[in-house]
C-alpha cells in the first residue's frame, strides 16, 4: 500500500529531545472545515476528522515506526450512516480503500460457491467499464447538443431561418443557389429582424432595429440563464474546474455533481454562451462530464457506496484507470464525430491547414507573443480576483441577476457596432486562425493581389495590405481591449463560465496583428538579413494565422499556467501537429513570465479565495518549523477535548457533543496517562448512540460507554454498558512533535489526511488540521491566515 511505503520510507528523525513540560490536558482545535458562503452551520466548525483505518502506526522514542494492518473492526449489525460523511467534509482515503479491498476479498472468495455469485463477481469486474461506457456516451451526446443549441441561438439574435426554424444562419444558407461569393451568407431564407419587423434590409432604421433585437435577445438569454442557476442549482454558475480540483482532494460539496446542477448547467451554458457575454464553454463541459459519470456511479454498488473508487469514475485520475479514461474519451469523441456538430466532419473546433512552414527567424514574434500572454495572464488573476474579493466583500454580490444583466447590457451595447465583437467568439477565433486563400473574402483577406497572376494556388505569395487590412486591424485592437476588460468581469458572474475559448480570443486577436505586422515587414523589407535567407519576393514567407494560433497559446497558458497538457489541447482544437516548436516556445515563456507576478494559475486563485481545503501538490514549503510548532492548542488555548476509553457514561459523551462543534474526538487510556488509544468521530459517535437507545434495551443515560475491546467489571446494579469499539478508528495517523512540517505537509497532500495527532513517547499532545497547514502556510507567506479561510 501507499500509505505504508511511504511511512516506511520514514518521516521522523532518530532522536527526539524529551519535553521539559507537558499539560495533562490539551484543546481539540476544528480542523480544515469549511463554512461556505451559502450556508453555515454548527458542524461547519469541524475538526478535520476521518482519520485513516486499515494502518497502524506506533511511534517509540529511537524513531523507528512498526505497522501492523488490520481491519475495522465491523458491528454485528452495522449501524446505517457510519462511516459515511456529512456535506463540507474531507474523506478519508485509506479507510475507503480498506472497505474495497475488503469488498474485492468477499467477492472473490464467494465467487465458486455458485454460478450466481461468479455472475456478480463478473458483474462487479466489468462495472468500471460499464460506467466509462455510459458517461462516454452521455459526454459526447450532451457535448454535441450544446455545440448545435448554441450556435443556433447565437444566430437567432440578428435573424432566422423561414424555410427552417431550427437551422442557424449558416446551414440556413447551405441549400440556396442565389448565394454569391462576396456575400455567401445572405440568402432569401434568412431574414434578419429588421426584414420581418419593418421590411428594410438596409439604412439606419434597419441598422436601428437590429441593433434593439440584438440587446433584446441577449439580455433575455442572460435573464433566463441567470433566474434558472439561482433558483434551481446554485452550484451551476462558474466554470466548476476550482471545485472539481477541490473534490478531487477529497473534499464532499453534496449536489455539485447532482442531477440538477447538470440538467441546469447544460442549458444555462447555452443560453450564456448565446447571450453574447465573454466566456466560453470548454470549462463548464468538464464539469458536466464529471456529473454524468458521477451520476451514472451511483447505478454500481461498486461505486455508490465508496467515495474513493467514485473518484475514479468523476474526477480522480489514477494510473490504473487509463484505459478507462481512454475508452471513455473514444465513445465521447465518436458519438461527437456522429452528431457532427461543427458541420465540418471533423471533431476539432478550429481545424487549420497552414501550407508554409514556419522559419527560425519567427521564434522571436513568438516568443514576444509568449510575453503578452504572461503579462496578460497575470493581470487578469489580479484584476479578476480583486473584483472577486470585492464581490464578496459589498453589498453588489448581494445582488446577482442585477449583476449579470449589467454585465450582458454593456456587452450588447458595446459589441454590437464592431463585427468582431458580434461575432460569436468560437467563430472569431476560427477567422483568426485561417490562412488567407483564394477562396476567403473576409476583410483580414482583403491584400492588393498580383494583376499578372492567372491560377489560383494555394500558396499565395505574401501581397501588400489592403484597405479592408489595415480597417481590419483597428477594428481588432478594439475588440482586444474590450474583450481584456469585459473578459474580467465576466468570469465568476453566477452563469456558467468558462475561460478557454475568451483567453483564446484575446491571444488570437493580438496574435493576427502581430502576423499582418509580421508579414508586412517582411514583404517591405525582404532585403533585410532576418528576412533575406527565407523571405524571397514572391515567396509566401509569413503566414498570420499561426500567429493567432500560438498566440491564443500563450494567452491561455498565461491564465491556467498549464504547459505540456495545454499544447496537447492546441492540438486537439486545431489539428496543427506540426507546430509544436512554436507552440511550446510560445507556452513556456507565457508561464515563465507570469511566474515572475506570481505562481497561481486562475483557478488555484480561485480555490484560495473560496477558501477550499485544498493543498497544492506544486506549492513547495520551505520551512524549518516542526510539528510541535504548528499543532493544536497552543499554550493559551483551553484544554484539549478527549474521550476515555471505559469511565465515560452516554450522558457524558453526550454532553460534549452538545457542547463542542469539533468533528472528532481523540480517545485515551485515561487523563492521567494521555496514551492514544483511537479516534472517534462525532458524526459516528451520534449515530451509535441513537441506534443503540432505539435497538438495545437498558442504554441509558448512565450507562458506561466503552472502547476497549474487554468491558470492565461494574457492579451489579448498574446499566448495561455500550460498546463502540466498532466505530472506533484504531489506527489514527500520528506524527511526533519533533516531525518537520515539510514531512507533515508532504504526507497531507500524498495521503489526503484530514488531521493527525501528535504524540510524545505514546502520548496525546495535540492535533494538526488540513486547516492548521493551511493557516502555517499563508503565515509563512506573510499572509492574514484569517484572508484565505471562509468566515
């Protein structure tokens, strides 16, 4: 196991210096809860409790660790709703995967005791793939969906199809032999809402209504959108991925990934995406994927009862289900490849087919790309979650309609003059993206071409800008500006927003200037030595639309500080494979240079303004504090709270649970003594308890409770004792106090503990939360630890 290597691997020093003084009693300090920002409870004050079960760890004093595996001891009858976990709350990883090995023997040893037991053995075999299957499926279909819904609607903002409703403007034209080829998207079947309303096609009235129809639709789409997440699925608003990351930690948000939030989120993620507003798609389908395969978890024991192998299925990632993973993405890539929902037979979003290399001498405006977009991704962090925080700090958060409706006015009013603004942003950024043929009339095309050419070839030689260029270009710099600013304080409105395909925009659009730039340089000026080698006249030398490509590259990474796993995603939204030089030039400098502002990408941001229990494998601790420093309670905090394991009575334990918020409660030998004993949950202490007074007869109030595996003598007139050892974690991970934080830290973030004790010689000192490392760490930063946790 894991857990063991890595404890064998050692993590306490040889010697330990013995304590000069230790109190008898020590606090219980709440651990790595969270009180979320839409409901607050008691409970929400917790301990960071489910400590580990399967692995027992004894620390001596020579520093020498013995284990010894075992098994939760089980009830004879268990108990419903032990060792499950309430809302808010971390799991424990090593009890969960004690229960599947535990499950996995009983199959396996009831599997040739009959045909039926060897059917369920095969049944439970091949669940895994049974669930891939179908949330491969339900991915792909819902994935589709969205595409087609929302491309229609996008276009039913300035028109509609007579011939056929449920045709966008695009397919609507498909089918018309009165097209041209300057004009190929006007057709007598598409009529705009100027033509139906007034009967004019052109001049300012038309311009007029338009324009109204425009605002009209899209402060309707993000009215709609906006009323259904508040009122049916809170948790649908947001691109989901700081969340997910947080759920893949072990963290429980109970109706995150619910059928709701994924009914809700799929058509709230249309309308937001037709609003017009800036934000994408890409990031709400992760988390819509995560909830077909969370929901499809729930029809296989296997899962459903197991929130670790559940993981598996959702959103944890594990070597060993590749090939699951694998099979999923293949049913979703083909039931998307059936739906053809981007009209081109082919499953990237923006296919791109360059027919010029690209030279060395290029590395440089790439690698300037790459600078924009690290400068770019940084000020966007700080820029968004400074509104963030201020959202949460005023009173404008209070009101979230009123937000998101300012939010979609403005962006109407705004984009609608310039057609690159009104442009869908998927389709903007294919524009950007495509090389300038004989066949593209787009005014990025627009170059004085060669009188004397008489074929059309596809490698046009590099041409003079045009009028419709440099028109072009201002009308590009506008929209940069208004998407960087829009983009800011779009992302985090109670819609479902995602951030790749906005990123992506600003990266393409500074990208294309910098390539007409390019290009135009090196058509003027072939004679210069950075040109003269690659650059001949008549050559086709520069090609602008690489340029949008790797800058859309750069700004993305910028953003998400993702490196190797965002050039696979270029790759799959484009198709251009050969371009991995540029790509990987442009990725690497974007990251480096907001490295240098700072080493969060977005969604970490977002996960530390939340306030999510969530350590960051890649936040390295430095530190040279020990366990003793961190741990809880300190000198002036009060004592701590712990059970005995055979003097206590119900009342007593139950007295502390009335009185006390903690998750959980250390048990001892006695308060003399202090030796650990185990670990008990509050949760599974008020569980038993209630079971045992409905189906024991003779528990009462002053009954002695019991941890020990061998109930002590009590007189003869006394109520019937209650046994717990059965819900007692034997095995609570422990660490001494002269353990380095470093070590501790490291095994938090590889075991996904929610709290480990801290011992001397066998004895309880205190106790470290996944909060406690939390506060260390923003304290060691010279952070207020009070900023980083929900209040």
């Amino acid at each position: 196991m894991e857990s063991e290597q890595l404890f064998h691997r050692g993590y306490c020093r040889n010697s330990y210096n013995s304590i000069t003084s230790v109190s008898s009693d020590e606090e219980l300090l709440d651990g790595a809860g969270v009180i979320m920002d839409f409901q607050t409870s008691e409970d929400d004050n917790l301990l960071d409790g489910d400590t580990a079960v399967g692995t027992h760890y004894t620390m001596t004093n020579g520093g020498s660790i013995s284990s010894s595996t075992h098994l939760l001891d089980l009830l004879d009858e268990p108990i419903p709703g032990v060792g499950t976990y309430d809302d808010f709350h971390t799991i424990d990883w090593v009890r969960e995967k004690c229960k599947d090995r535990e499950r996995h023997r009983r199959i396996n040893s009831k599997k040739k005791e009959s045909a039926w037991e060897m059917t369920k053995s095969l049944y439970d075999a091949w669940s895994g793939w049974l669930v891939v299957t179908l949330t491969g499926l339900a991915s792909g279909a819902l994935a589709g969906l969205i595409d087609i819904a929302a491309d229609w609607m996008t276009d039913l903002k300035e028109g509609i199809c007579l011939s056929a409703l449920w045709y966008n403007h695009e397919q609507c034209c498909w089918g018309s032999n009165e097209t041209t080829f300057e004009e190929r998207d006007k057709c007598p079947q598409w009529k705009t809402w100027a033509e139906l309303i007034i009967g004019q096609a052109e001049g300012p009235g038309s311009y007029i209504m338009n324009y109204m129809m425009y605002i009209f639709w899209a402060l309707s789409f993000a009215f709609l959108a906006v009323s259904l997440v508040k009122v049916f699925a809170p948790y649908a608003c947001g691109s989901g991925i700081p969340e997910i990351k947080t759920i893949l930690s072990g963290f429980i948000i109970r109706g995150y990934l619910g059928k709701w939030t994924l009914m809700i989120k799929t058509v709230t993620l249309v309308l937001a995406v037709a609003s017009g507003l800036s934000l994408g798609k890409e990031g709400p389908l992760v988390h819509v994927a995560c909830c077909c395969g969370n929901i499809f978890s729930y029809l296989f024991p296997k899962y459903s009862t197991n929130e670790a192998k559940k993981r598996e299925v959702s959103y944890y990632f594990p070597l060993k289900t590749l090939w699951r993973s694998f099979f999923a993405a293949l049913v979703a890539a083909f039931v998307l490849r059936s739906i053809n929902p981007f009209g081109n037979s082919r499953l990237v979003l923006f296919y791109v087919e360059y027919h010029t290399p690209w030279y060395l001498f290029e590395l440089f405006p790439f690698i300037l790309l790459g600078v924009f977009g690290g400068l770019w991704g940084a000020f966007f962090i700080r820029a968004n979650i400074a509104w963030c925080r201020r959202r949460k700090s005023t009173k404008f958060g209070k009101y979230p309609v009123l937000e998101v409706i300012v939010v979609a006015a403005i962006t109407a009013v705004v984009a609608f003059p310039n057609p690159y603004t009104r442009l869908n942003t998927s389709e903007l950024i294919k524009e950007l993206f495509t090389d300038c043929g004989p066949l593209e009339s787009s005014s990025l095309c627009d170059y004085r071409n060669d009188m004397n050419a008489s074929k059309i070839v596809d490698d046009i030689p590099d041409r003079p800008a045009g009028l419709g260029v440099y028109s072009a270009i201002w009308q590009l710099c506008l929209a940069l500006i208004f998407k960087i600013i829009m983009t800011v304080f779009t992302f985090g409105i109670k819609v479902p927003s995602g951030l790749f395909i906005p990123s992506m925009a600003i990266g393409a659009i500074a990208g294309r200037i910098v390539g007409i730039a390019v290009e135009q340089l090196a058509y003027y000026h072939h004679d210069w030595f950075i040109f003269k080698e690659w650059c001949e006249v008549g050559a086709d030398c520069i090609t602008p639309g690489l340029y949008a490509m790797v800058g859309a590259a750069a700004c993305l990474g910028g953003v998400t500080r993702m490196t190797v796993s965002l050039v696979v995603i270029v790759f799959e939204l484009t198709g251009g494979l050969e371009y991995i030089v540029p790509l990987m030039a442009a990725v690497m400098t974007s990251k480096w240079v907001g490295d240098a502002f700072g080493r969060e990408g977005i969604y970490e941001a977002h996960i530390r303004l939340n306030g999510y229990p969530f350590l960051d494998a890649k936040e390295e601790f430095t530190h040279t504090t020990l366990a003793a420093d961190v741990m809880r309670p300190r000198r002036s905090d009060p004592p701590l709270a712990v059970l005995t394991q055979d003097n206590m009575t119900v009342d007593d334990i139950e007295n502390m649970i009335n009185e006390t918020s903690y998750n959980g409660f250390p048990v001892i030998m006695s308060r003399e003594s202090q030796r650990l004993v185990g670990f008990a949950l509050r949760r599974d202490l008020t569980i038993a308890i209630e079971s045992a007074r409905k189906k024991q007869e003779g528990i009462v109030g002053s009954s002695r409770v019991c941890f020990a595996q061998h109930t002590p003598s009590l007189p003869a007139e006394s109520p019937r004792p209650l046994k717990l050892r059965s819900i007692l974690d034997m095995s609570p991970f422990t660490v001494t106090d002269h353990t380095p934080m470093e070590i501790v830290v490291d095994i938090f973030r590889k075991l996904g503990l929610r709290q480990c004790l801290v011992t001397h010689n066998g004895r309880l000192l205190g106790i470290i939360t996944k909060k406690d490392i939390l506060r260390h760490m923003a304290q060691t930063a010279n952070q207020d630890p009070a900023s980083i946790m929900f209040n």
